[in-house]
C-alpha cells in the first residue's frame, strides 16, 4: 500500500496541476512497469476515486485542518488517504499508517505527525465531518461550484440527479459487430462464459459487470467493441445508406465510424488532426474487417484533404466540453474551466460552419455532442439555423415534436453518459 499511495498522491499532484489522468497513468506504467495487475488496479481506483469526490474529500479537509496546506503534494496524499478511508475497504490503521511512512519517501518527513493527527481524527469524527461536507453544495455534489450552478439553471428539475449519476462508477457497454455476428448469438456467447448481460438498444449488449478487453469473449476477433449506449445512437441516426459519400469529422478513436461502416456500404473518409489517435481508428477498422479512406487533417482547412465532391452524410462529433461524460474522466470537471465553454463554443460554430460547405444539397449532417451545456447544444443549433437559411432541423426518432430542440439531449444515466444530437437537412 505503501508504494501504491506514494504514486497515486504523485498522479493525482499532476492533474491537478493541469495534466490528463489518463495521459499521466499512461506515464507512470511506462516508467513502472514492474508494477503488479494487483497494484495498478489499486493506484487506478485511488486515483480516479480521489478525482470523483475531490469536492467532499476538499470540504473534510477544511474541516480537519486549523490552517490551509502550502505544500499541494501533501494536500494529495491527504486526499488519496481519506478516500481510501471513506470509499474503500481498506484498513483504517494500515491506510494512516503508510500514509504517515509515505512522508518520507515524498521527503515530507516534518508531515507525519500532522498526517497522522488529522486522518486519526476523521476516522473519531467521520459521522459528523460527512454531514457536515454535504451541506455544501461542493461537498455534496463534487462539482466545482460554477458547474452546479449551471446545471440547476438549465435543468432545475434535474440537476441533481445529473450530478451524482456523474459520481457513479460507468458502465460498460458493448456495441455488437452485426457484420460478424447477431446480437442473440452474441449474447448467447457471453451467457456460455457465465457473463451477465442484456441488450439495450439496437446494437448495444450492457454488461452487469464491467471488464477489461482481454476477458470480453470475441472482442479480439471483432465481434464486439466497447462504446457507450449513447454514442451508438450516432450511426442510426446518421442514416447513412450503401453507397453514400460519408464524412465522419474528428473521428478518433474511430467508434462511430466503425458502427456507420457495420450498418451500411458506404464510402467513408474518416478525419482528425491527431496522427497518434488515428492510429486507433486504424487499429479498430482492422480488428472489425472494416475499411475506410483515414486521412490526418483539420476539418476547419478541409482543402488540404477534401477531393471538392460533396458528402451525402457528415457527422460532426465536434470538440466539447466532455461534461456528460465526466464519471469516466473524472479530472475534466476539475481541469475545465467556465471561460472554456465559450471557446468550445465558437470552435464548435466554425467547425458546423466549414462542414456544413461540404454537404450535399438533400444531404443531411448529424451534430454531437458529449456535453449537457446548453452553450454547446441546443443554442449552438438556434444560433446555426439563424445564420443558414438552408438548413432544416428534423425531428429525432421519438422525440417530442413540441420541443424540438430539446429532442436531442440525453441526459446521464445508469445505463448511458450524457449526449447531444441534433440532425440538420440541407435544402
């Protein structure tokens, strides 16, 4: 425990700092590769658990301590050790006491006692330090404080659901390659290795436990993917049919274009500005028997890769604020920043407006989002039928044709993450 929580403390330092969880794992198992299965499961929990509660484990904090910490690497170990101490079944006595020895390795030895006195001290206080954290709205929710104010705006009779089902651990969700298999045949499969799941929607088979890759059966012989059952909704409601130009913009790491190309024939170009991430998109076409024309270049500047002859369908899976995703990255809710909605927002409008040039007349163009801001999704679609007399927003299928605009939105849930879709006919 003691070398799990000395490199946790250390994850969770740098992304408070500005870094990624997942880009700053990704170092740590380069750097640590001797690491057992065992401990990187425990360091992955510790930090990704100590992110998802930072709000309350902060609000303990100040309840702990006579005067604020200087020193935010000691801040982290003290956060990574209440975690544990609150979520976890670890023991108590073993958590203070590596916490107490991880001093020196992270040569803060003049800490031990302070580490001691407080986390000795919540577990004498806990019932009444807990209470107390969640009569804050940060403590209750862990939301940074701008976040819940917007969310109880624009959805007063949601938002607090919204925000604890973003505290709850994701599900796994996986999407069947009908190409390759049925989906009774698949589930039929899973049943066979004594997985619990069930179908719920279309493609998508829910597992009642999540798992990694390497365990799901026919995942390396391309039976299935993983991909939420919210984004799975893009490729049927893209409604891309065989032989159709299809342009999948900002397609990394390559899910739903992968799902457009098992649903239909079609000739598909799929684009992002990341070589590394289309390296993904590559690798999935692959494993799933898949094949598309992937091609490295910015959307915003499409004459560098764009052949001039237009897309009967477009999916513009934009740039976003991630906030309907946040259980699965729990750092971006503490890295965003308000400010940042508007610049996703503006990217977001060149990006429709650039795209929109490149769709066919009767074409349609099908706009997502992972975000539940109303800047980045219902406004932005008003605000492009104000500036495109040519476009038509059609009605999702079940939406509720007296709220149209609001069609689109899926809010987080137990069973899918948070998303937006909007799907734009071109006169």
């Amino acid at each position: 425990m003691l070398e799990v929580q000395r490199l946790a403390t250390a994850v969770i330092d740098s992304v408070l700092s500005g870094r990624s969880l997942d880009s700053e794992l990704a170092v740590l198992w380069r750097r640590h590769s001797a690491l057992s299965v065992q401990q990187r499961a425990a360091i992955q929990d510790i930090c990704f658990g100590t992110l998802r509660f930072l709000g309350r484990l902060d609000a303990l904090l100040q309840a702990l301590l006579d005067k604020p910490l200087l020193d935010e690497r000691l801040r982290c170990l003290l956060r990574a050790a209440l975690y544990q101490l609150e979520y976890t079944r670890a023991a108590p006595h073993a958590v203070v006491d590596h916490a107490v020895r991880a001093c020196e390795q992270l040569r803060m030895t003049a800490a031990k006692g302070l580490v001691n006195a407080v986390l000795r001290n919540f577990l004498r206080r806990r019932a009444q330090l807990v209470a107390s954290a969640q009569r804050m709205d940060v403590g209750r929710f862990s939301h940074p404080q701008w976040w819940i104010d917007k969310l109880r705006s624009q959805y007063p009779a949601h938002y607090a659901s919204m925000l604890e089902v973003s505290n709850l651990h994701p599900p796994l969700t996986l999407r069947v390659n009908r190409r390759r298999i049925s989906v009774e045949a698949y589930l039929a499969q899973l049943a066979s290795a004594d997985i619990p799941a069930q179908r719920i929607i279309d493609s998508a088979v829910l597992l009642a436990q999540p798992r990694p890759v390497d365990r799901i059966p026919g995942f390396a012989e391309g039976l299935a993917s993983v991909q939420d059952a919210a984004a799975q909704r893009a490729a049927p409601l893209l409604q891309a049919g065989d032989g159709m130009r299809v342009l999948d913009a900002c397609a990394a790491p390559g899910g739903k274009a992968a799902h457009i190309l098992e649903l239909a024939d079609v000739d598909l170009t799929a684009v992002d500005n990341s070589a590394p991430r289309l390296e993904r998109v590559n690798a999935n076409l692959a494993r799933l028997g898949l094949r598309a024309r992937v091609v490295c270049g910015d959307v915003d500047h499409p004459d560098g890769w764009w052949d001039g002859v237009p897309f009967d369908r477009i999916l513009a899976d934009v740039p976003c604020s991630a906030s309907g995703v946040v259980r699965r990255h729990p750092d971006i809710k503490w890295l965003r920043r308000e400010s940042d909605i508007r610049q996703f927002a503006e990217r977001q409008q060149r990006m429709l407006d650039g795209l929109w040039r490149l769709l066919a007349s009767d074409g349609k163009l099908l706009y997502a989002t992972c975000s539940v801001f109303h800047e980045e999704n219902q406004l932005q679609i008003a605000q492009f039928l104000d500036r495109h007399h040519d476009a038509q927003c059609l009605i999702l299928p079940g939406a509720d044709t007296h709220n149209q605009q609001a069609a689109g939105q899926l809010l987080p849930d137990e069973r899918h993450d948070g998303f937006f879709y909007a799907l734009l006919a071109k006169a």
